[in-house]
C-alpha cells in the first residue's frame, strides 16, 4: 500500500527444488497500480507489469533461474490512492502438460501428451460443452462441460447436476483466441488449477483418446490406467 521506493521479491518454494525446474506465473490484480513490476537478475530488468496494467487474466510466466521481481513504484502525486498487489505461482518443470498450456495452449496435443495428462493434471473427465461464453475484456472464454465420467479433480471444479441422474457439471477456461465453440459428441478434458481456476489443457475427443490408450496398452507404455469405456 502507498508504494514508495524499491523492493526485490526473492520467490521460493516451501521444498527443496532446484530453480531450474521451477516456472513462476504472477497476475497484478486488477486495480493494481503505483509500480512497475520487473524481472530482474545481476541489475538487469526487464519489464512484465506497466503501471496500472492489471487487465483480467493477464499472467505472466518466467523461469525461476531468470531471476527476481523488482517492484518499483513510479512518481504519483497522491500515493494514498494507490495499491501494488499481484498473485504468484511456482510450477514444477517440466511437466508436458504444463509446459503445453504456458507454452501454447491453443496446439493440439500429442498422443503422449494426452497419455501424461490425464495420469497427471488437477482434473481429468468424460464430458461433453453445453455452451461456451466469450469474455472479450479478459481475453479469455469460459467453457461449461457436463461430465459423464468423472476421473480426477483436485479441487471441486465440478459439482453433481441437480437433476442426481449421475452427471457433474463445471467450468473451465482457455484463451480467447482459441476459439472454443460448443460443439456434439464426447471429449476427454483435462488441465490445471491456475490461481484458483481450473485452466484447459490436452481435450482430444474421446474416441481419439480411446485409440491412443489402446495402442500405448499394446505396447505396455500408458503411464497410468485409466477406464475407457
């Protein structure tokens, strides 16, 4: 609060990894402002957050080895009136399911992608998009899924329908520049949990998903086992 000065912000984790293994996201909260956020290393900086950017959804990421935050307000005639505040992550490297959606979360996976994603992400189901709604202002879209087989979830991103006919129901979200659209059939859904949000990873259609699983199966390569009927 009042931001005056500098501060560097050394981001660790709880256990011991080496930085080369780890990813750090940071997200300014919306009414962010009164400092410029760098990444900074040896006394070099490189700008990730302007003043006052704190558009929704904006997330930058960056290799804990690549250095430190460097937060340095900038001049402000009522300081009072300004607050610098932002949400971090650290994520684990490399996990192909991750470094698939900070890398290009648009690419279609492929079929290792999709074998390692479903044994690993924080979610993983059978399901199908009743609809998808656009939300231009944070360059993102909201995909909402029914769920007829539920493998994995972490957090409760997906609740039992009302109607208790044995479905589940949730949300997820992507880049808007995806550009998800509703759509028939089933699909395999998997990804992670992102600042309290569940983030769209690898989502072939299930019966591709069916084809990959068996033929890993043949050649005893499936990392985990998983039900596909």
């Amino acid at each position: 609060m009042y931001p005056t000065g500098a501060l560097i912000v050394n981001l660790r984790p709880n256990t011991f990894s080496p930085a080369r293994q780890l990813t750090v996201c940071i997200r300014p909260f919306t009414d962010s402002s009164g400092a410029n956020i760098y990444l900074e290393k040896t006394g070099e900086l490189r700008l990730l957050v302007p003043d006052g950017d704190g558009r929704p959804g904006r997330v930058q990421c960056f290799g804990l080895e690549q250095g430190g935050l460097f937060v340095e307000a900038t001049p402000q005639q009522d300081i009072s009136r300004r607050t610098t505040g932002f949400q971090y992550e650290l994520i684990r490297r490399p996990r192909a399911s991750d470094l698939h959606e900070l890398s290009a979360p648009c690419r279609p996976c492929s079929d290792t992608e999709v074998l390692l994603a479903v044994c690993t992400s924080d979610f993983a189901d059978r399901g199908s998009i009743q609809q998808v709604t656009h939300e231009p202002e944070r360059q993102e879209s909201a995909i909402h899924l029914r769920v007829s087989r539920l493998y994995r979830q972490k957090s409760r991103v997906f609740e039992p329908v009302p109607e208790g006919d044995g479905h589940w129901q949730g949300r997820v979200r992507t880049l808007l520049e995806c550009g998800v659209r509703p759509g028939h059939g089933d699909f395999l859904f998997t990804g992670h949990m992102h600042f309290g949000e569940a983030r769209l990873g690898c989502a072939p259609r299930f019966k591709d998903f069916q084809r990959m699983y068996r033929d890993a199966q043949e050649r005893g390569l499936n990392p985990c086992e998983v039900g596909t009927d």
